[in-house]
C-alpha cells in the first residue's frame, strides 16, 4: 500500500481516494469537489441526494486495486 501524503497533493476532480480525519480518528473514502471546495462520501447523502462533507481530511492515499479472480455474484 501507498504511504500516506498531505492532503494537499490529493488528486482532484472526484477520484476516490482514502482519506484520514484526525478530529473522528478514523479512514473514510472520499472525494474532492472542484464544486464545494469539500471531501464527499458515499456513506451519506443528504436530502438532494449529494455526497455529505466527511469533514477535513490531513492525509491520503490511493485505493488499493480490488482483488485478482474475484468475479461479481
């Protein structure tokens, strides 16, 4: 796996990254909208159906690649 990097050289435009929160002590997948300045999820939306702000991330890094031979059921 990639070491984690400051958030300021995440990518940006909507690639799904991991994401550290500090103030939550936690990783979620998140990402960064050109739009709202904001690191949406796909854990929570609000009412219009928009990615909820999963608050200010320090660190990121890559999603891993998804595991070799699995098949979707």
């Amino acid at each position: 796996m990639s070491k984690w990097q400051p958030i300021e050289t995440a990518p940006r435009g909507g690639t799904r990254v991991l994401v550290w929160l500090p103030d939550f002590n936690e990783v979620k997948v998140a990402w960064y909208s050109t739009s709202t300045s904001l690191w949406p999820s796909d854990e929570e939306y609000n009412e219009d159906g928009e990615g909820c702000n999963v608050g200010l991330p320090t660190h990121w890094v890559p999603l891993p690649e998804p595991p070799k031979g699995i098949t979707n059921a």
